[in-house]
C-alpha cells in the first residue's frame, strides 16, 4: 500500500499545538539541568554572567537569588544584601516622611499661633530651672559637707603629720564616701537637666519654625 505525501503531513490544528508547547517550554540552561535537585539556585552578577547551584553560589551571596523548580521556573526571589540595604533605606525615608506629616498636622491642631507655643515652651523652661536651682543648692550643701570633713580629718592619720594620730574612724569616712557619691549623682543629674533644656530649645524652636512655614508666617 502506498502511502502519499499528503496522507503524511501532520494537520495544520496539531501542527500549531505542538510548535506552541515548544515556544512555551522553558529554556533550563545545560549548567542547571546537570544539576539534580528539586530546586536549583541562581543569580546574575555585575557582568550578566549567571551562577547555578544546588545551594546558594558563593558570588551571589550579595545579589538576588532566584530559586528555580526542575523545569527552570522562577518559584521565588530570595532577595540579597544590597536589595536588603535598599528595602530598609526606603522604608526609612518612608517612615521619616509619615512622622514629619504627622508633626505637621499636630502643629496646626495644637497650637493657635507662635505665642501659644512660647508659652507652653516658657513653662517646660521654667520647671527645668527649678529642678535645676534645687540640685545645684544639693551640690552647694553637699560641697560644703565635703569641705567640712576633709577638714576634720587633717588630725586623722593618713592625713595627719603626727605619728601618733589616731586613725580616720570609720563613721567620718563612710561619711566622706557618702557626700563624694552624692556628689556625682547630683552633677550627673545637673548635666543631664543642662542637656535637656538645651533640646527642648533647639525642638521648640524648630517648632515654631515649622508652624510659621505652615502658616505662611515671616
């Protein structure tokens, strides 16, 4: 029986299907098909030169690391490093960009104008130097305290020429140790007051600054 040439060529409908299957097959490059694992690791560096492994290749530490399945579909994106730094510095901006908005409106809803914030600037002032004025009288009697015994204590041995003087008893020295202790607590509550009314200046006046910008006011 002979068969013609036309009894052998494949219908126009099937011929379409079958050349649409392979425009649609992935392209697994030969690097990753040797490979046998269920998912295979890959990236392109600076050159455009692609990397594959079973685990993550060692020149795509830094970069995005595509995880391809066995047929060389991209399944997932594990981003690297400097995409890492990149997500973080925008989510930064962003975050500095909602609380500046959000001190926005909290200016215009508090306040009425300049003089209401230099008011309630005054007062947060004031309270600051009364705590101040207290600790300095503290560091003044504590000073003088320390004075006082420093003086007693010239007849006590180490302090004393005398060979046959007595030591420091223990109470005047206990009491020694006390006001110095005291003393660097009540300085380092002093600085501390120091450094808070100079932020509270520097944030009122950036304030009163920004109101005025909102307001249109010179």
């Amino acid at each position: 029986m002979q068969h013609t040439a036309g009894a052998l060529r494949m219908p126009s409908r099937l011929l379409g299907s079958c050349l649409l299957a392979l425009v649609m097959t992935p392209l697994v490059p030969a690097s990753a098909e040797r490979l046998t694992g269920d998912e295979v690791y890959r990236c392109r560096d600076a050159r455009g030169q692609s990397h594959f492994g079973q685990n993550i290749p060692a020149p795509c530490m830094d970069l995005d690391v595509e995880v391809l399945d066995r047929s060389g579909r991209v399944i997932r994106t594990i981003p690297g490093r400097r995409s890492l730094e990149q997500a973080a510095q925008q989510k930064a901006a962003e975050d500095a960009a909602k609380a500046s908005e959000q001190r926005d409106r909290t200016l215009i809803a508090t306040y009425l104008s300049v003089a209401d914030i230099e008011r309630l600037r005054d007062q947060r002032l004031e309270l600051l130097d009364q705590q101040s004025r207290v600790t300095e009288q503290y560091i003044a009697n504590l000073r003088e305290r320390e004075s006082r015994l420093m003086g007693d204590v010239q007849r006590f041995r180490p302090y004393s020429d005398d060979e046959a003087a007595p030591p420091v008893p223990d109470h005047i020295a206990e009491e020694i140790v006390n006001t110095v202790n005291g003393l660097q607590v009540y300085e380092q509550e002093l600085a501390k007051n120091t450094a808070e009314r100079a932020k509270l200046r520097a944030e009122f006046g950036a304030d009163i600054a920004r109101f005025k910008e909102l307001r249109g006011l010179k």
